[in-house]
C-alpha cells in the first residue's frame, strides 16, 4: 500500500457498501411485498431472481429508462412468483418503496473519516450510480449530506460509473484534477477502474479481505488517515 505525498486536495467515495450497508436484495424484496399481504420467502425470491436476470440483460441496462427498466424487471420477478394480482402496481412500489425498506446503515468509520479528512482541509466528494432522487433521500436519512462539497449521480451529466465522463464531471464540481483526488469504491469495475482510467488513484474498500494484492485496498475507512 503507498502513501500519498504532497498535493492531495480531494478524497472521493462510492455509497454503496462503501460508506452504507443495507439488506439484501431479496430480503428488501420481501420486506415490501409483505407490507402489501404479499407473503414469500427469500428462497423463492432468490430463485424468481436468478430467472429474471436471464430474461433482463442488466449489463446493458439504459440508465435513461430506468422507470420502465424496473417496473418490466419487477412485473417479470412478480410473476414468477405465483402472484397474479396487483402486479404492475407491486412493481411500480418495489421500485418506489426500494431503500425505506432497506433498512440502510452507515458503516461506523464513516463520521470520525470525514471528519479528519475535513479537518486537514480536504474536499469530499460522492460518485454514486443512483438518481437524485434515491440520494436525497438517503443522504438525508442518514445525516451525511452535510460532509459532501459535492455529490454527483446518474441525473448529473446522463452517465454512471466506469463512464469517464461521470469521472470528470465530478472533478470539475470540486475544480481539482485527478491527481490532486483519490476515490474509494468496493467495486473494481466500477470504481476502482474507472477512476484509474481517468487518472484518480483509486482505493478499494475490501472489509472481508476477497480481494487480490494487486489493488490499493485499504480494510477500513480509517485506514486512509494514515496513508492520505
């Protein structure tokens, strides 16, 4: 693992398992189902779950549609779980309903993180492939719009992460380069490559220790206070 020298002016985070955990997929899945009579078990969602994803090709998927993505993806999932009335309306609140039924954490080294990052004048900034929408309201429920100088999401300039432009966009939201800026993310493809392709030096954030020594991974968030 490397120390950064001189020149840092901006550190950069993912959300998503990043700085918050949530339930599972299929566990939100049932929660929200339940909350309409709608009783399954995780087994039988997982199983609808893996059928669906051979029918919707996610990889290709249109962040620009995402409402119908969703509602198509949810309605398809619903049906391979016998349920035959309500659907489109149980897909449509799936998509709605999806992070108050979360149950979303933030992970505990997130505050005195930041709040060290502050202290030593760096900006913080948010790349995160959600809308903005979906980031209201979770950086509000979870106090942590406060510690941002800049969040950037899907809506912001029409892209998501690897795209560089998503990259860029947010360097310039901060007025830094990318090598004054260092990113965290748990996502190789996304996060980590991405940055790197744009000049950011990345840090993968690999709590359960999975990953290869050939990336600079940090355990925990604190971790970058003694490399930063």
């Amino acid at each position: 693992m490397f120390v950064i020298k001189m020149g840092l002016k901006a550190v950069m985070f993912d959300l998503g398992l990043t700085l918050i955990r949530t339930a599972s997929f299929p566990e939100i899945y049932r929660r929200i189902l339940a909350n309409f009579d709608v009783k399954v078990s995780v087994e039988a969602i997982i199983k609808a779950q893996k059928q669906t994803e051979k029918e919707f090709d996610v990889s290709n998927y249109d962040e620009n549609k995402r409402q119908k993505f969703w509602t198509d993806y949810n309605t398809a999932l619903i049906k391979k779980l016998g349920t035959k009335e309500n659907i489109v309306f149980l897909a449509s609140k799936i998509d709605e309903l999806w992070w108050r039924f979360s149950h979303m954490e933030v992970f505990e080294e997130v505050e005195p993180t930041f709040s060290e990052l502050k202290s030593r004048g760096l900006k913080i900034g948010l790349i995160s492939n959600g809308f903005q929408k979906d980031l209201d309201y979770v950086l509000e429920e979870l106090d942590l719009k406060k510690w941002f100088d800049s969040v950037v999401c899907i809506d912001s300039c029409n892209c998501a992460k690897p795209n560089k432009e998503i990259f860029l966009f947010a360097l310039d939201q901060l007025q830094v380069k990318p090598n004054e800026t260092v990113f965290v993310g748990n996502s190789i493809e996304q996060d980590y490559d991405g940055a790197f392709a744009v000049g950011i030096r990345p840090f993968l954030i690999d709590r359960e220790q999975k990953h290869s020594s050939q990336y600079n991974k940090i355990n925990s968030l604190t971790d970058l206070l003694s490399i930063l």
